[in-house]
C-alpha cells in the first residue's frame, strides 16, 4: 500500500542572520535519498539576513495613503517596504496584493512581520528561492550524505478561495509540475490539463505539520519517489496565460 | 516527533452509480478514530449517478461558439452540459473557466470526460459535496465504528500559478479553516491574516498519494488532531471579498 509519511522536524532553535541553516536541520532530522524537505521562507529569510528594520525606513506619500486604506491601517514603513519588493499593485484597497520582484501575486510582497522577534523588523522573501533551496540541498547534502529534494514554502492567498495554502516558492532536486499530458486514463482515453503543480501539493502537505506559529519551520515529506527537476519559476504562469492581466 | 500519514486506498473495483462507496472504502482500508478520508470527486459523482450522456444533450449556439474558441475544441455537447452546470462564465476564451451552482470558481464547472469509462460519457460535480461527504462519514462510521472526517476532493487551477492542486469541494467532520487570529506568534506578537484553508491543505496533500489516474480514488490523512467542523462553503470567498468580481 502507498505510504507517505510528514515529519515535523522540531526542536530547532530560533534562527538568526549568517545561521547555518542546513547544519540545524540535519540536526534534528534523519534524512533520508529521496525526502523532500520542506522548510518555511520565514528561516530560509531570516538565515538569509532578509530583514528590514522599519526605523531605517522612510515611508513615502503613496505609502502612507496605501496604508490608510487598509483594513489592517499596517505602519506606512511597512507598507512601504511592500512597494519595493514589488513590480505591480494588483490591489491597494483593504487588502494590499502586489506581484513581487520573482513574479509571485500575493499578498504583502510576501513581507511579513509576525515571528521575526520584534515589533521593528520584517522579513522580506528570499533573493531567489530556487537558490536558496538548492543551498539547503547542498548543504545537507554534504552534511547527511542523503540526496533530498527541498522546497522553500510560504503560505499565499487565493482569489476565490478563502484562507491561506501552503505554496512552493522555490524548489531544487524534485520536479515543480507533473504532465500527465499525452498519458491515458484508466480506460485508454487521454487525461486532460492533467499538469499537476506537485510542488505546491507537498508544500501544502507540509503546511499540515508545520503547525501554527513557527515552532515548526521544516518538515519532512517521504516516500514520494519523484523523477527530475525543476524550478520555482516553472509555477508562475506567464503573463500571456494569465485570465486577470 | 510529530508524525503524519498519508495512506493510499488501493484496490477499489470500478465505481458504478449507485455503488456503496462507504462499504467499498471500509473494505480497502483500516481506518481509525480522527483519520479523515479524502475522496476523489470523480467517484462519488460517480457513485452518486452523477453522469451525463453526451448522445442525450443537444449543443445550443452559445456552446457551439464556445467550443471554437477553446483550445482543446471539445464536444459542444459536452460545453452545454459545462454552462448548464454553471451561473456565471468567467472565461470562454483558449480555457473555459466558469463558477458553478455551488460557488466554486473552475474549469468546465468541473465537468470531465477522463476516467469516466467512455468517451460518450461525463461526470458532473456531486449537487452538494457537503452532503456527499456527511453520507460518507455517517457510512463509515456505520461500518467501521470509527469517527472519521471526509473530504470531497476535486483539482482546480489557480489565476496566477500553473499547474492544478487538490481542494477541498465538500467535508464533514472537520473544520474548513483554521482561524489564528487573535493568537500570538512565537515571540508573543499577534499573528496577522492567518486563517488557514486547512481543509485544502489537507485535500493536496491527499493528491500527492491519489497518484496520476484513477486507481486511487481515496486516501487516509492520519494524525490531524483536528477538532470541530465545517463546510466545503467556508472556503468560498463571499462575492463582495473578491478581487475580480
């Protein structure tokens, strides 16, 4: 019978700037060839020294009056923060939806300020996910000897639906999206739009053992057996594609 | 360590309407009290009798149109039955994207034509996937003595990522979301904008055991710990929320 198991990999102290982040997870977890580690953006960011200090921002006119029709009436600093780290302003009117700088639509640049350990910092997402997570590779690579797949994960929105999911925001060592086109169903018949984003599948998976606050950042995904590569970018759907643009 | 499971139900026969799919389950899979059993919409539409002859449907000129502006140029019989299952047309223009009966904003209403057992023949989504998912839940009760929660699982694409994940239709026995706001984070600061689709979550993390065809049309999510309970129309977001209406 097909089993997969998630483990929460607990225990892991708070992580500050210049952490090394791969040493700590190998640490309290006993890896094994074909894992999937998923570990949350919050400590690949704070590892990663992706933080502001809101007193060393100034917040400029379009900030303050964003943030004055928010529904959260967010620090201007912060709101200003958001705007750098975005390309476009989907929406600035109770909620604040931005495309960020890699091309991910959600909210707040994905800047967030719970968790960081102060009132004054935010984190900003990471650089470039997909490096990061194949840093994380590597790193435990070295450290463990297992070659794992990783994910780094946030939790994002979406339009029709409510509440957040847990998504892949970058990703190394495992395959984004699964086409089954060209395959056959049961009967013989072609399957259908059958791209599967496998990615954000296990990163919602591991949203089910990450728990509430971040006392869980990572987690562990076994048993997949997956094939191949692929890259953050491969879940962004180009702007041509996209019904709203 | 804290553990989840995801265990594939394998083995079911071909579901045919009218087949008891609590009984069939029961006898695949040992279920214990707070497992919550994820099942394939396309069985219990099935089960349910839930299936459209395309010989019996007659393609009016709005889906005769329609069809030839679709990429995929389906049946128009089978565009008919996607806007007689639909209140509002999203999009008709390379993918047909419509809001069903229910509320659930997806492709061809959720309308397919792939492991249904012939070309001539579609499924529709269950009238009420709540319900789909009670029956389901008092039916193994019933049969097993176990208390388990159910999800009504389908896959939808999403505006601005590619590739389809699992959600949520219909449940039972379990809460849609989980609602964090007004607790605090780690390092005591209120957590902002945390209500977590976790009745999605778990419905994508099920997708990653369903495997690529139909031969998995169920799986057990082992280990929630979950209290309380919900509906499929949680996860709706209310009209006047929405970004795009």
């Amino acid at each position: 019978m097909r089993r997969l198991e998630l483990i929460a990999v607990e225990g892991l102290p708070e992580v500050r700037p210049g952490d090394d982040l791969s040493r700590m997870i190998s640490e309290h977890a006993a890896l094994q060839a074909g894992d999937v580690v998923v570990v949350a953006q919050k400590v690949v960011s704070k590892a990663e020294g992706r933080l502001v200090e809101l007193s060393h921002v100034k917040a400029g006119d379009e900030a303050v009056r964003i943030s004055a029709r928010l529904i959260a009436k967010p620090d201007p600093r912060m709101v200003q923060v958001v705007l750098d780290e975005s390309v476009r302003v989907l929406r600035s009117d109770r909620v604040l939806i931005t495309e960020t700088r890699h091309g991910y639509v959600c909210a707040n640049s994905g800047v967030d300020h719970s968790n960081v350990g102060g009132a004054d910092l935010v984190t900003l997402l990471p650089l470039d996910p997909d490096a990061s997570a194949e840093r994380l590779r590597s790193g435990l690579r070295e450290l463990t000897g297992a070659e794992v797949g990783v994910i780094v994960s946030d939790t994002f929105g979406r339009p029709w639906r409510l509440g957040i999911v847990n998504v892949a925001l970058g990703l190394a060592g495992l395959p984004a999206l699964l086409d089954l086109r060209g395959t056959n169903d049961d009967a013989g018949l072609p399957l259908h739009a059958t791209v599967l984003a496998i990615a954000d599948d296990i990163a919602a998976s591991a949203g089910l053992a990450m728990g509430k606050t971040a006392r869980t950042p990572a987690v562990v995904v076994r048993g997949l057996a997956l094939q191949g590569a692929g890259s953050g970018r491969d879940l962004i759907r180009p702007a041509d594609e996209d019904l709203f643009r």
